[in-house]
C-alpha cells in the first residue's frame, strides 16, 4: 500500500471539505466547487491506491 498516497489523499480530502464547508459559510460557490472537487480527486486517489493493493495480492 502507497501510504503517502493514502496520506495524500486524506489530506486533499480534508481540505476539500474545509474548503466546501468555508464556501457554504460565506456564499462562495466557486470555494465550494473547488472543496468538491478536491474531495473527487481524494477518491480518485483512493481508487487508484485500491487497485494497485488488489493487484499486489
């Protein structure tokens, strides 16, 4: 397992949410897209990560 890609992951998928939480606080559409979209990316990053482990074994 890449764990600083897990790492990696985990934090983009943080900030996506402070970013999409921080957006809806202050009406900021285009923040809350970006928090959204940093919160795919993490998956994403996760799905990856998923597929590299299932082929390991």
């Amino acid at each position: 397992m890449g764990s600083e890609e897990r790492a990696d992951a985990t934090k983009d998928d943080v900030a996506g949410k402070a970013k999409e939480a921080w957006g809806k606080v202050t009406d900021d559409e285009k923040l809350e897209a970006e928090g959204k979209a940093d919160q795919a990316k993490s998956d994403l990053k996760n799905a990856v990560e998923d597929v590299k482990d299932a082929f390991k074994h």
